[in-house]
C-alpha cells in the first residue's frame, strides 16, 4: 500500500474507531474518498448516540459535583510525578519565604499597618455597618468584582 492509500487507510481506521484522524494535506480525490467515509461513518446504526464511555464520565463527574460521591482515582505515574514534584515546590517556595522572612525586621506589635495600593486607588464599595456579620456580600466596580 502506498503512502496516499495509507494515509486514507489511516482516516478511515479513526473513523471508525471514533477517533480523530490525523490531519494531512489531501488531494481532491482523497478529499472526495474522505467526506464519503465521513458520510457513511454517520449513517451507521447509533452514529447518532453519545459515546458510552463519555456519558459514563459524564455521570461520575455529576455525581460526585451534586451528591459528593467520592471520586475514585487510580494512581498513575503521571499523578505521583506531578504530585512529588508539587511537593518538592512546596518545600523549596516555604524555605525560600522561611529565609526571606527571618532578614525582615519585625514589625512592633500594634504598630498601624496601612495598605497602599501601587498604581491604583481605593474605591468605596458600602459601607461597613451592611455587611452582616459572619456573610459576605458581592460588590461591583465595573472592571472588580469581588466579596466583601
């Protein structure tokens, strides 16, 4: 088999398999033998239907959102690297911000501390006494949004 045959051979395995085929530059008669696969590959009985597997997904992820059900995860390589490898950031930016800290001079307790923006001014948003204590109320600025 050819290299022009392969590569629809190739399309036409993906379709199939519900897969995405690989992207290459067609000729017109490849192209034509394409979108003629395509147009079978959508006539086949439950073309129509939801890949099983999605919708399995879909549900795990649903249920676990509204009712909590725990997800169940498998550890795999790639979850134990990036998860060590979160870790060993971790240490590094705590000693890094631990050293920092030690050189400052510490403040005395109960000196005011003022916050000062860089750049940029302080905007009113309500007043304080509207706030119920222990709730948050939503504000808007325009370009902010934020909770107070």
């Amino acid at each position: 088999m050819g290299g022009p045959e392969r590569r629809l051979s190739r399309f036409v395995d993906a379709l199939l398999k519900n897969r995405r085929p690989r992207r290459f530059r067609a000729s017109p008669d490849e192209l034509a033998a394409m979108r003629a696969a395509a147009r079978l590959r959508a006539v086949r009985t439950g073309a129509d239907l939801p890949d099983p597997a999605f919708v399995d997904r879909l549900g795990r992820r649903l249920r676990e959102e509204l009712v909590g059900e725990p997800a169940r995860r498998s550890l795999s390589r790639r979850r134990l690297l990036v998860t060590a490898g979160t870790a060993a950031a971790a240490a590094v930016a705590g000693g890094v911000a631990g050293a920092a800290a030690d050189r400052l001079a510490p403040e005395p307790p109960g000196a005011p501390r003022e916050l000062v923006p860089a750049g940029a001014s302080w905007l009113p948003v309500m007043a304080a006494a509207a706030v119920p204590d222990g709730a948050a109320m939503r504000f808007t600025t325009g370009a902010v949004e934020g909770f107070v």
